[in-house]
C-alpha cells in the first residue's frame, strides 16, 4: 500500500508504508469560511470519533450494502473514497474493483489514514492507496477517476469550492462525483441539522462548480445519494 503525503505521521505500529517524498509538505493556505452559500460548515470530525463510523449498527441505520450497489461499481474501476475515515467503505470498495482496480482513499487526518491501513492489511487488500490530503487539495491525480464517492463529508469541507474545482479535475471522462448526505428535509434522521443537507443546497452549491445531476437514488433510510457529472460548457 502507498502512502502519499504522510512524512511525519506515526506509523510505528502500522504496517510498512511507502511515502511519495515528491509531495511538498508546505502547510497549504486555507480560507477561513463558517459559511458557504448560506450553509454554516460542519467541524470535522475527529478521528477519536472513528469507532462511530464502524458501528455494528451502520448497516441496519443507513443499509450500507444498498449504497454500494446503488453506486454500480465495476471491476477494475479507478475509484475515489474521499474523507475515507477509517476505511467503512473503503475496503468494501477495494473488494468491487478488484486486484485490477485501484481506490484512492484521503483524509485529512493522517490517524484515520492509520486506524485504515491496518483494516487493509487485515484484509489482505493491496489496490488501495492512501492519501493525505489537505483541506483543500485531495491530492488526486488528474483525469484518472472513475467515481469520486463522498460519505458524510462534503458537508465538513473547511474550502468547499477549491475541493470541487479539484475533484472535478481528478475525474476521468464520463466520471461521476457521488455525495452521500444526510437527509436535511427530514426531522426524523436522527443527525444534528449542521450534519445534514438538503438535496436543494447540495445542488445549488455543485452547479457553479460544473456538475450537473444526473442520477438521485431515494431508497436509502436516513441519506440522499446524488450522482453529479461534469457538465458539458455550451
Ligand atoms: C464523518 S467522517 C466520514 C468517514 C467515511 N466517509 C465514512 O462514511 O465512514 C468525515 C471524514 O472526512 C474527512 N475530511 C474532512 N474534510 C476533508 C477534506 N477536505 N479532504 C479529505 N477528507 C476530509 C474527515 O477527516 C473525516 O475522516
């Protein structure tokens, strides 16, 4: 597994790790936004919080399996699993893409990168490759990816419009961005309103980006899952 942009992370109790030493370690210039478009920007979330995301209940609270199939991933796709976390579905996609595939999985925090690594190494899963991201750069290689995927974390993005501006340049043609919101509408997603978008909010602040919707799956219980492709200028 490679890891890109971890120079001073501690890794001593995880498994041996490459690092790309080409990436600069200058601390990047981050705009000092509480608000985007009128939304307040959600804090991130810590990764002492991690265990959450691998909660036994995930799987019956927001059907996980459903998302992944919704998103239709195929064998030997370039896919993105943006603010990975710990890994929930990051290896679950690592397995759809196969030893032909390839998933980039970023975080800003290089923990959750760790906490990710060893879930990986567990599994025996080798087509994963972490990145450390910052909070306005992925990192992402240009014109590469297949899917971007982001569960639970647009909505924390510290520079929403400088993510999108590179996210849009990492895909490939015909790539999709994938965002996987709680359900801003709905009082009975138990999920504090700052954690939560409305699909007229995700959609107002993805246009001026150059994404155009093209795909909403309304099956799973608590989150809207919206396609976006890029759209074509006129
Ligand atoms: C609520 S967690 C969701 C984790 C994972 N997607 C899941 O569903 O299990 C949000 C994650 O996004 C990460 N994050 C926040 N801003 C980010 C950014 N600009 N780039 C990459 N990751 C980011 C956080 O560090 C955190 O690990």
């Amino acid at each position: 597994m490679l890891l890109v942009g971890m120079a001073q992370a501690q890794q001593s109790d995880i498994e041996p790790l490459a690092i790309d030493a080409a990436i600069e370690q200058t601390a990047p210039i981050v705009p000092q936004l509480t608000h985007f478009m009128g939304r307040e920007i959600a804090q991130t979330m810590h990764f002492t919080g991690a265990p959450w995301l691998v909660r036994e209940s995930r799987q019956r609270e927001e059907d996980c399996r459903l998302l992944l199939d919704a998103l239709a991933i195929q064998p030997g796709q370039t896919v993105c699993d943006m603010g990975c976390g710990n890994g929930f579905y990051t290896l679950e996609l690592a397995k759809l893409v196969g030893p032909r595939g390839l998933v980039y999985a970023v975080d800003v925090q290089p923990q959750m990168l760790g906490f990710l690594a060893r879930r990986a190494a567990e599994e025996h899963l080798t087509n994963i490759r972490l990145v450390l991201g910052t909070p306005n750069d992925p990192r992402l290689p240009k014109g590469q990816i297949d899917v971007v995927l982001c569960v639970d974390v647009y909505h924390e993005f510290a520079d929403p419009e400088t993510m999108l501006a590179k996210m849009r340049e990492s895909l490939s043609v015909g790539g999709r961005l994938v965002l996987a919101e709680f359900r801003g509408e709905d009082p009975t997603v138990p999920i504090k309103p700052l954690h939560k978008m409305t699909k007229a909010q995700v959609r107002a602040e993805l246009g001026p980006a150059g994404f155009e919707c093209n795909q909403e799956f309304d099956r799973l219980p608590w989150q809207h899952l919206l396609f976006f492709g890029v759209r074509s200028e006129p």
